[in-house]
C-alpha cells in the first residue's frame, strides 16, 4: 500500500465527523452526483479540475479526506497531496458506493 495516505471507511469517518473533528471533505465526483447527495460539509472539487485546484484550494495544515464514486480517483489525489508535504490525508475506502451515513443534498 502507498505509505502516504490513509484509509478510512464509512463508519470510521462518520465517528470522526460526530467527535466534531475539523475535516476537509473533498468530492471528486461530477457535480451533477454531488447535487443528487454527498456527505454533509462535503466540498465539490470535480476529479476533472482537481489537479489544478487541490495544492491551490486546500491547506497542508487540515485534514483531508478525500471521496470519489469508487476510491482510485481519491487515491491518486492524496497521493499528489502527500508528494507535497500534506500529512493528514485520507481517502474513504470504496467511496461513495460503500457510504452508509448521512446524505445532504442541495434543494433543486
């Protein structure tokens, strides 16, 4: 395994979210399956757009947990974060597919 970046699973980053942990959530997928629903507090940078804004838009000092559909995407955008000296960098194992937990979505 790349020795980067962590996993987390669903319920491990529900319990992080409850124990009011500060989290950068990013959601890597299409804005259009963010709008139908993401994890509250999520933040929406397209996989598409992410190489270019991540080292820009998130900061080194904050916890970083990334969320695609299916975990690769997740997994090459901690590893580019890693490469730049980010430390608290987690990716959620199996992505949106395997999230058990609370959904917000945007009001149409």
């Amino acid at each position: 395994a790349l020795a980067g970046h962590k996993m987390l699973t669903g319920e491990e980053l529900e319990a992080m979210m409850k124990g009011g942990e500060k989290l950068t959530i990013v959601d890597v997928r299409e804005p259009e399956l963010y709008k139908k629903g993401h994890i509250p507090g999520a933040i929406n940078i397209p996989y598409e757009e992410a190489h270019g804004r991540i080292l820009k838009e998130l900061s080194s000092k904050d916890t970083i947990v990334f969320v695609c559909h299916g975990g690769p995407m997740g997994d090459e955008l901690s590893e580019i974060l890693v490469k730049n000296n980010y430390t608290k960098v987690f990716n959620v194992k199996g992505g949106m597919k395997k999230w058990r937990g609370p959904l917000s979505a945007q009001a149409k």
